[in-house]
C-alpha cells in the first residue's frame, strides 16, 4: 500500500449554472484520518467528493493531495479512489475480473493484475468466492469487492459516497466496523460522505458537517457533540436544546439573553463577546435536571407536552418561558423516582457549563 497524503481544500467553490453547490471551502484533512463529511440532503458534501475525486470540475479554488496540486489531474492520476454508493460492479465479469478491472485499463498484464487481485479479495476474506459473479453474494459482500476494487490501484486517499446506505440496520453496523479497521490497518486518508450522524459519529477522526455549500465546524466527533459550533450544528447533532433571543448583558465570556415574551437565559462561550444584537445558545438535553435553578438564567418552568419512554432514558418535551419543544433526556431511575405526566408545570434545570453560546457563520 502506498502512504497516506494530506488533502487539502482551498477555498473551493462548486457552481452549476445559476446554482452554487460549495461556497469556498476551506479544510485540511490529515494524512491518515477517517473524515467523514455530514450534513442533510443538498448542503454540498457529494460535489465536494467529487470534486476530490475529480468526477466533477472545481468551479474556483484548489485540491492539493500530499504535494501535488490535483485541480486539473483526471481521477485515475490523482493518488485517489471512489466507492459509489451503487458498488458499480460489472454483473457479467467475476470477482477477479471485477477487481482488476483498473490495473486492466492501466494496461497491467494479466497474471500481474489476476494475481493483485486475488491479494485484494484475501484482504478483504473474498478469496473462496473469485470466481462468482456480483449477483451471487449478499450486499456486504458486494461492498467488500467495491472496496477491494478501490484499493488495488493503492491510493494515498479513499473517497467513499454513502458507502453503507444499501445495507440493512444490521448489516450496516458491521460493515461500519469494518470500514474503521481497514481504515486503520491501511493506514489512508478515507473520505466519507453520509447523512447519519450516528455513522459519521461511529466512525470519523474529524467530522465536516456542511450546510448549504459551506462548512459549519470540522472537528473531531467529541468537539462537535460538547462544543457545537453553531446552532444549525447543534440542531442538526440532536442532544442540545438551541434558545435564540436578545442579547440583553454581555460580560467576557458570559451572555445573557431575553426570549421574546419569556424567560432570562444565561450562557457561556469565547463567541459572547462579538454578539451585541440577537444571539443563539445551547443547552445539553441530557444534563438537564426537573429541580428550580440554582441562579438566574439557568432554567425555567414549563408544562410537559410529552413523555416518551425508551428503555435507558427518559425523554420529556417541556413548553414555558417563551421556549417550545425544549427536551431534557432523564435517566430512567431519575424520571421513575419523580415521574411526571403530560401537563404536569414542572421546573428545569442546568448548571453553567451546559449553556453554550454559540457562533455564527461569516458569509
Ligand atoms: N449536476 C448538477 N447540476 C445542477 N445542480 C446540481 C448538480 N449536482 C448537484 N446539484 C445541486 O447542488 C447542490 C448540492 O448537491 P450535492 O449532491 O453535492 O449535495 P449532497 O449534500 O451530496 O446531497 P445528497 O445527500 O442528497 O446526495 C444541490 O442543490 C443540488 O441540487
């Protein structure tokens, strides 16, 4: 296997006609890291693989892979592979041939490229099935030949669109295993598209969550989940409740808003002191607690509008102080020894470092 590379996006811009799918781009993604770039339908992240994978044209900017410059390059000199989400097998050609099928076009000799395939379909314990035909394995044996397809011509880098999606539930999780242990043993630069937060959170070093063309945080999994970086992050990762209102104090670090017809709102956060107008904060859904606020600022009270058990936890949806569908995530001891039920006034609760003041995005 050859090394892994760096990639790098620079201020990349992706526009089709009057419609601009990638609004300059800019992101480093270490040699070596599973990146995985998430966001919902539309926001960008399958023209940003393309663009890496050169089967789309960058419209402004650069891609740099390791040392080189690959803006121009065709896919096959980039240092790159794709997996498709379809596999893109050949149905009538079989295991062998449809691994070799690029070392063939780069006009590598038969016994060389029979014999590298052959070591691709070990790797990825296929060996007893080379000579079947696609249509006569199950879809995470599929997956594995796309897989070994990929990685025989030895890229610095993998580029995969949602490579998980034609598996069932059960499969998925699997296969997803599976993905993060070649990664690590091959060492590359994997790059994953997906919109399952779930997955990219299973399996990235940094996560790119993208929204509407442009990047909203690259961070490692842990990062986005604490520190959301905006509030489409923190919508869009689940396990925060975002409050917007107006800036009515800002010290330091410390902010405090007021909610249109409701309650006083106080939060933390670096971002706090460049917000004078409108500002957005964050609550964790699973710190919060049904007990009166120690301090101004840190709760209210609100009538329940749903409770809805699941196992491990409990979740309530809270109305009051202005704040609709807020959720506090209790654990099922917790709810059980206090239950509560729909119409209940109950107040909530969170200490200081569970209200993060989020950032905005510069356009
Ligand atoms: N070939 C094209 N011509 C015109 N517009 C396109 C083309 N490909 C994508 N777009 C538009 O660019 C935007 C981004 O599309 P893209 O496929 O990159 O998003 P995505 O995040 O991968 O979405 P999905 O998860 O649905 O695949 C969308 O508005 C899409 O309609």
């Amino acid at each position: 296997m050859s090394k892994a590379a760096e990639i790098d996006i620079v201020s990349v811009s992706k526009i089709y006609g009057s419609t601009t799918a990638v609004h300059e781009i800019s992101l480093k993604i270490p040699a070596g890291t599973y990146c995985c770039l998430l966001g919902p339908s539309g926001c960008g992240k399958t023209s940003t693989l393309r663009m890496i994978a050169g089967h789309e044209s960058i419209s402004t900017g650069d891609i740099r892979l390791g040392n080189s410059v690959i803006t121009d390059l065709p896919p096959a000199r980039r240092g790159t592979a794709m997996m498709f989400q379809s596999y893109a097998l050949f149905p009538h050609l079989d295991l062998v041939d449809n691994v070799a099928f690029s070392l063939k076009m780069k006009g590598v000799e038969k016994d060389e490229r029979r014999a590298k395939a052959m070591d691709m379909l070990r790797l990825m314990q296929l060996e007893a099935y080379a000579t079947r035909r696609p249509a006569q394995l199950s879809g995470g044996q599929q997956q594995r030949v796309a897989l070994a397809r990929a990685l025989i011509t030895d890229p610095e880098a993998l580029l995969l669109d949602e490579p998980l999606s034609a598996l069932d539930p059960f499969l998925k999780i699997r296969m997803r295993a599976e993905l993060k242990k070649l990664q690590t043993s091959l060492g590359i630069t994997f790059v994953h598209v997906t919109h399952s937060q779930e997955e990219a959170m299973a399996l990235a070093d940094i996560i790119v969550i993208m929204n509407d063309g442009r990047i909203e945080q690259a961070a490692h999994p842990r990062v986005v989940f604490e520190k959301p970086a905006t509030a489409f992050v923190a919508k869009f990762m689940g396990d925060h409740n975002v409050i917007s209102g107006r800036v009515t104090k800002s010290e330091g670090d410390e902010l405090m808003i007021s909610v249109p017809a409701g309650g006083d709102f106080l939060a933390i956060g670096a971002e706090a002191a460049g917000l004078t107008d409108t500002a957005d904060i964050a609550v964790r859904t699973d710190h919060v607690r049904v007990a009166p606020a120690a301090e101004k600022g840190l709760g209210f009270t609100g009538s329940v509008s749903n409770v809805e058990y699941r196992g491990s936890s409990v979740k309530l949806t809270v109305n009051g102080a202005g704040v609709e569908d807020f959720t506090a995530i209790l654990s099922d001891k917790d709810f059980f020894a206090n239950p509560v039920k729909v119409g209940d006034a109950i107040p909530l609760s969170w200490e200081r470092e569970d209200a993060l003041v989020l950032g905005r995005l510069k356009h």
